[in-house]
C-alpha cells in the first residue's frame, strides 16, 4: 500500500464503517471491531467457528487492546473470550445486507 494512501485510509474509512470500541457482528455474522476490522476466522458467513477457528479469532482479538468498562484496566483473556463468544452466539442480530440485492 502506497503511504499516501495510508495516510489517509482512517479519515477516509471511519464516515463509511463507522469507528466502534466494542465487538460486534457485521453484515456476514463475522465479529468484527473498531472501522470494520474482522477478529473472526470463521470460514463460513452467518455460521458458528469450528473449535480451530474459535480459537484463531480469539488470537486475533487478543492482539488488540481491550478495556473493562472503567477504560483503565485490562481485560484478561477470559473477559475477551466471554465477549467474543456472547457476541458470536448472536447470530440473529447480524445486519442483513439488503442492499447489494435490491441494485439495478
């Protein structure tokens, strides 16, 4: 990737994805977080991870910086797990993506 293009992907992206401090499932049922970064290795859309795949997405989520709700303690790994795991299991509140199918 060019620097000039990363200079500027985060104020180009964030009014597109949005910028988000939490996880959550995107139109595919992926837990994704921050401007769209996918922590899920899942290999199927809307579909729970094989126990290989669970434990891929929560190496990726662990690279990240995740912060208990008074923003100034860690969260351990079993508090990142739980969440990943809660939000997952949720798979009825994944967005549905109406919009590619109703485009001429």
């Amino acid at each position: 990737m060019h620097q000039s293009v990363r200079d500027y992907w985060i104020t180009f992206n964030d009014p597109l994805e949005g910028r988000v401090n939490f996880m959550y499932l995107d139109v595919k049922g992926y837990v994704s977080t921050g401007i769209g970064n996918k922590i899920d290795q899942t290999e199927r859309d809307n579909s729970s991870p094989t126990e290989g795949e669970r434990t891929a997405s929560l190496a990726a989520a662990s690279r990240l910086r995740w912060l208990v709700n008074d923003a100034n303690t860690e969260a351990t790994p079993e508090e990142v797990a739980n969440e990943w795991d809660t939000v997952k299991s949720h798979m009825e509140l994944a967005p549905s993506d109406t919009s590619a199918s109703s485009r001429p």
